[in-house]
C-alpha cells in the first residue's frame, strides 16, 4: 500500500492501494476497507481514483 499524504492534516486515510476496479484504503485505525464495483459501485471508484491521481 501507498502511505496517504494528508496534505490538509484532518484525514483518517494512512494508506490506499489502486486497483483496475478497485481502491484499498487503510485508516488509521488500522481497518482496512475495500471500494469496489460492489460497494459503492464501479462509477463512485473511478471517480475516487481519478481524484487520487490529480490531486
């Protein structure tokens, strides 16, 4: 996984994983939580990791 930069310093995020339908995130927690085309569905992932790639 690829640790987070928290560029705005209020994010649970410490980690995420980008995959061709999928995004891993890991919180600080240490849960882990798995996007997908399932949950919350393949249009919200695509918009999730293109706001990854560009931000």
């Amino acid at each position: 996984m690829t640790p987070y930069q928290n560029f705005g310093g209020d994010s649970g995020v410490s980690a995420h994983e980008i995959a061709s339908t999928s995004i891993k995130v890991k919180f600080k927690t240490g849960a882990v939580y798995l996007y997908d085309c399932s949950k919350p569905r393949l249009s919200h992932v695509e918009q999730m990791k293109f706001r990854k790639r560009f931000k």
